[in-house]
C-alpha cells in the first residue's frame, strides 16, 4: 500500500480547505477534514459514507499542508473490508474480480473476444513482441469502450504498429480493487498480470487511466515502459508516423480524466491528438487539466451508486455542452460510460455526442 505517514495527517490545520474542494461534499456527509480531525483525536465516527469518495484526488491536490486524507480513506476502507463490513454491490465486485478476473463476473475465457477481426495477436502467439495493449475489463467487455478500443487500435495499425495483447491471460489491474481496500486481491492481480506480461514486453500501451495509474505507481517492480495510449499516440505523431486528414469543421471540448490529468499529470498529449485534426476546433471548459471534474467512475463507484442528487457527470456534460462544442472527447473508459449516461439524463442527446479521443482519431484517419 502506499506509506500512509500518520506523521503527515498530523501536518492537517484543519483549514477544511479539502471539502471545500470534494465534489461530492454538496450531496454526501464525507467530510474528509472531520475524519482527519477525528484520526487525531482517536473519535472516529464515518459511516457509509466512506464508500462515496471517487478518489478523484482534488482534496489531495489542493491540502496546502500536503496531507493526504485521501490514504487514510483507503486505510478506513481496507479495515472495514477485513471486517466484512463493505456495501453488498462493491462485494459483489471485489468476488467477481477473484473469480473472473473482472468486477462484472463476465466470462474470463471471453475476455479477448473484444479483438475479434481486428487481426492482432495474443503475447503467447508472438513471443518476440515488444509492445503489449493492456485492455482494461471495461475495455475488454463494455460494448461502448470496446467500439472505442478497437478504435485504437485501427488507429495504431494505420501507424505501423502491431500490438500484442493478452485476451484470456489478462486479469483486472486492481486499481479500483486497491481503492476499495482489498489489497490481498490487488496483490494477487498485480502478480497475475505481471507473470503473464512476461519479460520480453518492452513498452505497455493502456486504454485505461485506471490501469495507467495503477501501472505506474501500485505495480511494483515492472520494468517496461508504460503509456497511456494518447501519450504513445502522440509521439507516433512526433515521429510522422501517425497521418490524419481533417474533419468536417466541429467544436470539440475535451474532458481531462482524473487518474490521467490530476493524478498522473497527462494533460497535452490528448489535446496535441485533437488538434491534429484539420477541422477540430478545441474549446476549453472552465474546469479543465486540473481542475477538472470528476465523472464519478473512480474509486469503485463504478460499482457503487453512491449519494442521491445529481451526478457530477450530468453537471459535466452541461458544462462541456455550454462551450459550444458539439463533441466531449475524453480517453477514459469510465468517463465515457458516465458522461454518456449524463449525456441521456441531462436530455442532451441532440447536443453533444461523447467519443474517445481514439475514436475521433480513427474517423480523421486518410483510410476512413
Ligand atoms: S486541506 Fe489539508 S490541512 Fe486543510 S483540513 Fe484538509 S487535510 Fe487538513
Ligand atoms: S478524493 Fe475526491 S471524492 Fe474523495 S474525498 Fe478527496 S476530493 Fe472528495
């Protein structure tokens, strides 16, 4: 787990200035002052709502003491998960991952049908490969995120490149399974993962943030390069590789996911991909790179419904929608099923479409 320094939640002065920042502070009772407050004093008194925080990060980023509250809500978590006390949805996830690899409990044999036709291979097949697409389960097994990896990877072809991929070999990157506090089974999935990338593998490509992240900063030991795809996408443009053609003219206003904007610091790669593209107008929201809002998808709430109110998805889609833009690209598989989903509650449809940055690639590609 990430060193939670005790010493460090001591720094807290209580300036509350981490609930001021929490996007669900308006519809939930977390209250990430009052649970440091109460480590210090030992009178800890949370309830369920523990289980709202998306782990978007703002009350991290912004702390001007650099605490990090955001640890020890993992920490609560991870002790209320040994004790069984965890809501019955995100157990039901935490059981589907142990037994298929996926917190939706679909089929771990099906898990490579996503690639079907796309005519790329599994790392077993191609032992010499040097660069492994890591799926993500939304990816692999959401019917909108697959229109969206298979997006990228016609986009990845069309520059030369053959990624290998894991299919049925792949299990979750543990990501959200860290956040909700099951460590052992982050554990588990993290060596999973790692024994079957093998040795060989010399750059690995996500579609996910999530798995970004996780990658990055959670797996311990991996010695190959890891990029998200709009980062090894845009040195492909760097490189002359990767040729688009324009577009009809359209507004495009791009979301900045949290685990890659804020977390991870990626921020120009997507936007250099956008404007690429001969006819993408690129606005800005007035929440962007790291002031950007979270959709709600982290920390398991995917899996998890969370406070009643108004989604923060919903509130995004109408602030992309105010821009003017008549595209919301972003480049997560979570904040697309989200932003969609707020797209259709926010009565939008007619407005704004939501696509991933691979997908308004792939149509600007000179083949399309
Ligand atoms: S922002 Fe930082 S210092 Fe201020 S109350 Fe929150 S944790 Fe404490
Ligand atoms: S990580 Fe985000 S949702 Fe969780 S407590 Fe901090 S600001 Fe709120």
């Amino acid at each position: 787990m990430e060193a939670l320094s005790r010493h460090e939640l001591l720094a807290c002065m209580q300036c509350g200035v981490c609930v001021g920042s929490c996007p669900l502070s308006t519809r939930s009772t977390l209250n990430v002052r009052r649970i440091t407050a109460s480590l210090m004093t030992k009178s800890l008194e949370v309830g369920d709502e523990l289980w709202d925080c998306t782990t978007c990060y703002l009350c991290v980023y912004r702390c001007p003491r650099g605490t990090k509250p955001l640890d020890l809500i993992i920490e609560l978590r991870s002790e209320r998960v040994e004790a069984g006390k965890i809501p019955p949805t995100l157990r039901d996830s935490l059981e589907n991952t142990f037994k298929q690899g996926n917190p939706w409990g679909k089929s771990r044999v099906k898990r490579g049908e996503w690639a079907s036709g796309l005519g790329i291979k599994r790392l077993l097949e191609l032992e010499d490969s040097k660069i492994l697409l890591f799926t993500c389960c939304a990816s692999a097994y959401d019917p909108r995120a697959q229109e969206a990896a298979r997006a990228l990877v016609k986009v990845l072809k069309a520059a030369g490149v053959e990624p290998a991929f894991l299919g049925e070999d792949e299990v979750c990157c543990g990501n959200e399974v860290y956040n909700i506090g099951e460590l052992g089974l982050f554990e588990e999935l993290m060596e999973t993962n790692k024994a079957n990338m093998g040795e060989g593998v010399e750059t690995i490509i996500t579609t996910s943030p999530h798995c970004y992240y996780a990658f990055k900063n959670r797996y311990l030991g991996l010695k190959a390069e890891v990029l998200h795809y709009t980062q090894f996408l845009a040195r492909l443009l760097d490189e002359g590789l990767l040729k688009l053609k324009g577009l009809a003219d359209v507004v495009v206003t791009y979301h900045d996911p949290c685990y890659l904007g804020r977390r991870s610091g990626v921020y120009e790669e997507p936007r250099k991909l956008l404007k690429a593209i001969r006819g993408v107008k690129l606005v800005e929201m007035e929440r962007s790179r790291s002031r950007s809002l979270c959709c709600e998808g982290g920390g398991g709430r995917m899996w998890f419904e969370g406070p009643p109110g108004r989604r923060l998805a919903e509130v995004r889609v109408v602030e992309a929608s105010s821009t003017g833009a008549s595209i919301l690209a972003t480049a997560c598989p979570f904040c697309l099923a989200n932003l969609e989903d707020g797209v259709k509650t926010a009565g939008l449809e007619d407005k704004l479409r939501v696509m991933d940055v691979a997908e308004l690639l792939a149509q600007a590609l000179p083949s399309s």
